[in-house]
C-alpha cells in the first residue's frame, strides 16, 4: 500500500482523499471564491425571469447554462435575442450546441448497461454536427460551450490554437462526462477545459482532493434533478466553497433532464423554476455570510466572465 502510495504521489496526485479538508489557496481572478451558476435557461424568456429574481433579491447571478435541448432547437432571431439579452445583464452564457446524444441517432445510451458507456459523440459525422451548431453560435456572439466528451474538447482545444476558433472562448466540462477523480479532473484540465463539473454527489475529501491537483474552476452541483439522486446540498455550500474555491455553485432542481425538452416543462414552468433556482442561491449566500464572512462570491458581472458578444 506504501509504495502504490509513494508512486501515485511521484505521479503528482494524492494518495488518497483529503479528510483533513484544507482550505484551498486558490481565487477567482477578482479574488473571491464562489460565484452563481443556473442550468436549464432554455429560452429568452427563461433568460429574463432569473435576471429579474436576481435583481429583485439582490444576489448575482454570473453564469447560465443554456439551451440544454440543444442549441440548433432556437432559430437565429432567438439566439440573437438571448446574446443581446445576457450581454446586456452581464451574465456568462454556456451554451449547449446540439444534437444531443440522449435524442440523436444511435440510442445505447438510453438502455440500462449502454448508459454505462457515458454519454460521448458517436461518429464523427456527428462531431461535424456538434461543431456546425457551435460555429453558429460563435457567429452571433456566444463564448462559452458545454463539453461532455474528452476527445471532442481536444478537438476544440486544438481548433482554438490553430486560429479555427476565437481564442476567447472556453469550453465547460458537463456532469455527463463522469468525472469523478483528480486524475480525471486534471486530464480535462490539460484538453483545454476552462471548468468541470464533477459527479454530483462527491464528499468533501474527494473534492479537496481534486482541488490539491487542477487549478480550473469546480462546478459544484448544490440541488440536482431528482432523476440523478435529488441532491440539495445548501448546508454544505461554506465547506465546498472553503475547500474547493474557485467554484460554481450550480442549482439544477427538478424532475429530471427531460423537463427541457421542448416537449417537456412549459417555457412558464421554466421560468418559475428559474426564480426558483435565484431564490436558493440567496439562501446560500445568506448561509456563507452567516457562517464563513470570509468567503466572497463575485460581484455581478465579474470581468473575466465570457459575456456574448453580439455584433461581433
């Protein structure tokens, strides 16, 4: 057990999980330690309600992951709309470019052993596709993507050095990417990832200890789908962001991944889940001020944040 030890450590990892939780050394660039992350904004409309819970409760609101149906789901006038609308209200966007591999062609990923395989681009054709709704997206001024297959980010990476894409824009590794280890972690982190969003429900040790190794961002999920496991994790949130800073703290209550479908939740339903999602991130940020003052979340519209740029 030693020596396996003494040669992960050689390797540059921990030998094990961190239960002495350290504090993590590490900052957002404007030195704070936390930021508000929401999942599920799948429409202008979407978009709207949360900005405006968030300035009624007086909480920032620094990134939105959107468009989870998939991107090529929203025509160009609603896309332009939902740059103008985050650009304007200073918030990061994530987009997710379609197709998705839940509903594309090929479903062994929706049987119970395919879904062991993880959720990966299947065949290059569908790459082309993939790449084909980013380009789109890039065009009328988005700057953040979601990534949830390693060889596709590589892709990416390689494709932002060799001029085929701004050098600004950075890629989020999703929770469906199944990471769940520093080694992982770290392997993304040299891909090109400017964050990643581990498994949802890992201790406080597992997250520390994937915290001594990258220096990305963490994207913490605090409340998750009910279909993953139902997680709502708000009294943990001062540890996490003591251990883990820089994180996200990502709010993703509901059903499950299929409320965003088009054919799913109402864009009202939507909308009032959004508000929702704002009306916890206050809790939290209420409970780290209470309990951990030293601990800062990012202002709103924080400048390292990769606001749309339509017009561009």
């Amino acid at each position: 057990m030693d020596k396996i030890a003494q040669a992960m450590e050689r390797a540059g990892f921990p030998s094990g999980d961190s239960y002495d939780l350290p504090a993590s050394a590490q900052t957002f660039p404007d030195g704070t330690h936390y930021r508000v992350e929401l999942s599920g904004v799948e429409t202008p409309k979407v978009l709207v309600a949360a900005i405006d819970e968030a300035k009624k409760q007086g909480v920032p609101f620094h990134r939105s992951v959107s468009v989870v149906r998939g991107a090529s789901m929203l025509t160009k006038e609603e896309l332009k709309e939902f740059a103008r609308i985050a650009h304007d209200n200073e918030v990061e966007v994530i987009m997710t470019p379609g197709p998705r591999p839940t509903w594309y062609t090929g479903r062994q990923i929706a049987t119970p052993e395919g879904a062991i395989s993880g959720l990966r681009m299947r065949g290059m054709e569908t790459v082309k596709h993939y790449l084909m709704d980013l380009d789109r997206c890039v065009d009328i001024g988005f700057r953040g993507f979601l990534v949830w297959d390693e060889g596709v980010l590589s892709l990416l990476d390689a494709m932002k050095q060799n001029g085929d894409l701004p050098l600004d824009v950075i890629f989020k590794v999703s929770v469906f990417a199944g990471h769940a280890n520093a080694a992982g972690v770290k392997l993304v982190e040299s891909l090109g990832a400017g964050s990643c969003n581990p498994v949802a429900d890992l201790t406080l040790p597992q997250l520390a200890s994937i915290r001594k190794v990258v220096n990305l961002p963490l994207d913490v999920h605090i409340q998750l789908w009910t279909s993953m496991g139902g997680y709502n994790r708000i009294y943990e949130t001062p540890d996490i962001a003591r251990v883990t800073s820089p994180c996200y703290f990502k709010m993703e209550p509901g059903p499950g991944l299929g409320m965003y479908m088009p054919w799913g939740t109402s864009e009202d339903g939507l909308a009032e889940l959004a508000r929702e999602k704002i009306r916890s991130a206050k809790n939290i940020i209420e409970l780290i001020e209470e309990t951990q003052p030293g601990l800062k979340a990012s202002k709103h519209g924080a400048e390292d944040l990769r606001v749309p740029l339509p017009g561009r």
